[in-house]
C-alpha cells in the first residue's frame, strides 16, 4: 500500500510542517520548516535520533539535514505505506521543535589564521557584510557556532548562526579550490571543508583542523550539535598546528 | 604468499569498487561503490561468487595486469578489447589467467565503466567496512603501475569459460525516473518539456554524476537558487543554475542546495552511468509504486543471474575476429582457414 502524497510527492507546494516527502524510490524526508530555523533543526536532529532508536523494521540508513530528517528502507522488507505510517506516528508523539540536542555535545576552540594569503578572502567578505576586516574577525572569532548539520563532503560542517551582518550570498562564481581545513562565510553560516574544493563561498580563514580521519577509531571530529569557535592566530603559528593533535584545536564537553 | 594482481599499467580512472559503505550518510560520506552496479552483479554470476566481493573498475580505458598465481577473471560492463598474452578473449565471460600471462585491457568501445572481477575478490585492507575507493572523500586513489593487490580464497577454483548476455546499458537510451522532494519545484510545462527532450551526455563527467546537455533551452524552477540544501540520493537530477541537468551518481555529494526535477531509478541508473559523450538520453516519468515493482524485480533478477549463464562456446561464425583467437597451438599447415572446422 502506498499513501496517496507519497506517489509522487504531490503535497502542496507552501506546505504544512511537518512534512513527509519521498525521496528516490527507496527514501523518506520529514522535514520541519522550509528554511532554516533554530526550532526546525533541534526538530531534525532529534527526530532522526528517535527514527534511529524506534527499530523499524526494514530501515537501512538515516541522517539529518538542516530541517529535515531523511530514512532509506529494505523495500524488500518493507514499503513506504509502513514506513509513513510509523513516521506520523512518531511525529505526532511530541513536539520535536522543542526536543533537546544531542547529549555529549561537545565545544571545540579551533585555532584561526585570519586573512593574510592564506585566506585571501576576509576583506572581500568583511565589505560585503559591511565591516572593516577587524571587525569582520572579532565578530567571527567570538561568535559560538553549532553545528547544525555534517553534509556535502565527509565530517564538513554546517556552523550558525552567525550575527546578521552575515546574511551575505554566496558568490555567482566558485571559488577555484579552497584548501582543506579552509574556513568560508555565506547567509550567516560558516563552512569547514575536509578535502580541498572548488566552491561558491568566501574562504576567511585557515585551520589545521582534521574533519576526516578514516582510519581512527572517530573518523569524524565532529557531530551535529557540538560548538565552536575560531580563535585567531598568526599566520606563523600554521606550520605548528599542522603538527599538533586536532590541528592545536582543544574541546570541552558541554554539560 | 597470498595469490596477488600485479598493475603493470593503468588508465587514468583504474579503482577498487565494491557496493559501497552505507551508514556514513549522516556524517557527509556517500555510500560510494561501483559506478554500474550491475556489473558487480554479472561478475558475481560469471564466477559464481558474492557480489559484495571487490572488483576493479575501469573508467573508459583499462591497463596491463599479471597475476602471481593462476587464477579465475571475469569481464564485464563497458565493452572492452582484451587480451591475454595477445590472444583476444571475450568480454562479459569468466576465464583463466595463469601466473605469468598478461592481461591486457584497452579502451572502451562502448560504455564507459568496465570490471574486472577476480576469484575471490580483490581483498585489499577494508576501510570504514568497505573496499571502495571514493575519490570525493580522498578514500585512497586511482590504481597506479606496481600496485598489488591481495585476491581473496576462490571457492571454486578452476570454474571458467562462462558467459552471460549482458544487460544493454552502453548506448544511451530511455531510463525512468520518479518525482522526488522537489519535482513540484518545476511546473507541470517544464516537466512535459523534459520528458519531451531528448539530451546528449556531455564530456563532463566523473564518478559523482553526469552532465547531460538539453536538446533546447536549459530548465527553469520557482524556487531557483533560494532553495535550502537538502539530502541528495544517487540518481537524483539536479538542475544547476544554467538549467542543464546533472545525474548524481554513486560518488555524490551528500547534500545540495540545487533543485532537482526527479529521480532515476536505481535499476536505470548503469544506463545512467554507462553513457558516452555524446549519448542519447531520455527520461520518463513513472509512477512511485511502478518504480517500487520494477526495483524489487530487478534486485530478484540480479540475485538469479547464474541461471543466464551459458558455457562460452566459439562459434567460428559468430566470430568477427577469428584471426585473433589461438585456436591452435604452435606450427600449422598454414592453410587452417580454408580447411573445415572440426
């Protein structure tokens, strides 16, 4: 049996939240709001935490995006008329926008160079946003940021919310290659990369900061919900943080 | 010492894939694996073992390779001429490689992934519980000449000289596609207009999808570039700011902030992939629950593959290139051609 939204998706476009929609042939996406919101993604995490931890028969893999939680299931196992009918279910047993973050959450202090060539970007950024570069760094560096989803490339973070100021676009053009651990700023977010990408964010700062480690027991550095901040630092200090443990970075574990 | 493949030589796109690693979705790794994972599936068949076993891939061109002891091979996905020790052998077939013997693969005829699969598997070190290399996340790299790699136990040592008809995916042609989160982005005119035109596969392309150029203008969406970044699947059409579309493929990012028109089912998904440049392809809409059926009669079909199999027998008329073949071994008459075949 299949619902009848899920043959195709044909729920409304300004739809009521939340929403389930599918996703490929084998997928289901419960998403929260259309854009990005501090109750939204609480909702996310913490649903995709519960579809995780409910068992359901024939469930293959699950993760959290900014809003919405996503599930691939068995349809050898089981169908989508199950499966939707398991997600309201879970959905309508509470309000998931005002749900917890994750336990053992985690603040990182990641050390910065700001600007200089390493980061040739921070004075282009800092006039988009309307500051001068020292006060585009202060407003970056004391800003504590959550990471509110891990996507797009293995361990690379999604951080907010920064202040308004940072509600800048993305740029038309990519960036040709950002270096690995390279810190870019758009729409009041910052992003780290784990591998060197071309991309359509402004590149502010540098870090030493391993995301991706494949071969240690945790090869991902971070999780959704765990914070940070950018510390700066001089561009001399560079070379050293590349040799240190976590790229000189040190975390405390949030109570 | 374990039984070993020697690399002598490698084209630029030479990897280990296996079926990828599920389970790191949520941390931004996608689950990555054969390109055309079909072709797992028939290398399986012909040698009569695990699809999950690791093979190598090979994008558009193959290389040189020798093996440490004899050992069984089979040949699949994109056509390509192969040899060994300069006899031609048949793609889409198991053989024997003896120690020693090179086996040379070159470029594709037509397709653009081809596997060689070997008994046992290929059984190099598992990395996050997979032998897939994915080149997005810098999960090890293309092969390289003097590369070894470790073969897993053959089960059934000695079994070749199998054949199956592959599946035909090299070409282009129609693959079917279901509408997705965003399909309702589009209007229902520019939909009609998608399943209408008719697209190229552009040079463009790698392991984490495939460009395909529009026979018209590029496609227009309501919610252009404002959209928020969501979960991204393979087969996923994703719209890029021009309007050209770009099938997400096994390698993919994990999320994106592109709209996308549908879905290519996962069953259409090596015709997908298997595409040259300049390939014609189109895409028809169908129904979730049509898709659902079509998904779980394919998977049973993969699964009984080894009963297409055939013994590979060398039909002297069904063969082009009988020069190629050593049909007899050492000094002739010279007059083999003219004498009737026993």
């Amino acid at each position: 049996m299949i619902t009848p939204d899920a043959t195709g998706g044909k729920g409304p476009y300004r739809a009521v939240f939340p929403q389930i929609r599918t996703v490929g042939t084998d997928g289901l996406l419960v998403s929260f709001a259309e854009d990005l919101s501090e109750p939204a993604n609480h909702a996310a995490l913490a649903f995709r935490a519960a579809i995780e931890a409910a068992d359901l028969p024939g469930l293959l893999e699950t993760s959290a995006s900014l809003v919405s939680a996503y599930l691939r299931f068995d349809i050898g196992v089981t169908d989508h008329g199950a499966m939707w009918t398991m997600l309201e279910a879970l959905l309508s047993s509470q309000d998931w926008t005002v749900a917890p973050l994750p336990g053992g959450r985690k603040l990182w202090r990641i050390p910065t160079v700001y600007g200089t060539d390493l980061a040739p970007q921070l004075e282009e950024a800092a006039a988009v946003a309307g500051l001068t570069p020292e006060e585009a760094i202060a407003s970056i560096s004391n800003a504590r940021v959550r990471v509110q989803t891990i996507g797009f490339a293995p361990g690379m973070p999604y951080l907010g919310e920064l202040p308004p100021d940072w509600a800048i676009p993305r740029q038309t053009e990519l960036t040709g290659q950002v270096p690995a651990g390279g810190l870019c700023v758009a729409i009041r977010q910052l992003v780290l990369f784990p591998v060197d990408t071309p991309t359509g964010w402004r590149q502010i700062g540098q870090t030493a900061f391993p995301l991706f480690r494949p071969d240690e027991a945790e090869p991902f550095s971070l999780r959704p919900g765990d914070e940070a901040q950018f510390v700066p630092v001089p561009a001399a200090e560079l070379a050293a943080m590349r040799n240190a443990p976590n790229g000189a970075a040190t975390f405390e574990v949030l109570p | 010492m374990t039984p070993a493949l020697i690399v002598h030589r490698a084209g630029p796109g030479v990897t280990v894939q296996d079926l990828g690693r599920p389970g790191y979705l949520a941390f931004g790794l996608s689950r990555g694996g054969a390109a055309d994972r079909l072709a797992l599936a028939e290398g399986a068949a012909l040698l009569s073992q695990d699809d999950g076993l690791a093979a190598i891939e090979m994008a558009g061109i193959g290389g040189e390779f020798e093996v440490t002891a004899d050992m069984r091979i089979a040949l699949t996905g994109a056509v390509m001429r192969a040899t060994i020790d300069g006899s031609r052998i048949a793609w889409n077939g198991s053989h024997l490689l003896a120690a020693g013997q090179r086996l040379s693969i070159g470029a594709a005829e037509s397709g653009s992934y081809g596997y060689l699969h070997l008994g046992g598997g290929v059984a190099a070190a598992e990395r996050l519980a997979a032998r897939s290399t994915h080149l997005a996340a810098g999960l090890d790299s293309v092969l390289s000449p003097g590369t070894r790699l470790a073969t897993g136990p053959d089960r059934h040592p000695g079994a070749a000289g199998m054949t199956l008809d592959a599946d035909p995916r090299f070409e282009g042609g129609t693959v079917r596609v279901v509408p997705s989160l965003q399909t309702e982005f589009f209007d229902p005119g520019e939909i009609a207009r998608f399943e209408a035109d008719e697209f190229r596969r552009d040079t463009r392309g790698n392991r984490m999808g495939a460009r395909f150029l529009p026979g018209g203008e590029g496609y227009r969406n309501e919610a252009g570039l404002s959209v928020i970044s969501e979960v991204i699947v393979p087969g996923d059409i994703q719209i890029t700011g021009d309007g050209t579309p770009f099938v997400l493929l096994s390698e993919c990012q994990t999320t994106g902030g592109y709209p996308r028109i549908g879905s290519v089912l996962p069953a259409d998904l090596p015709r997908v992939a298997q595409a040259q440049a300049g390939a014609r392809l189109k895409f028809r809409f169908v129904p979730l629950e049509e898709a659902v059926k079509v998904e779980r009669l394919e998977q049973a079909r993969r699964k009984g593959l080894r009963r297409a199999l055939r013994p590979l027998i060398r039909d002297p008329r069904s063969m082009a290139d009988l020069l190629s073949y050593q049909l007899i071994s050492g000094a002739t008459a010279g007059d083999d051609l003219e004498r009737p075949l026993p």
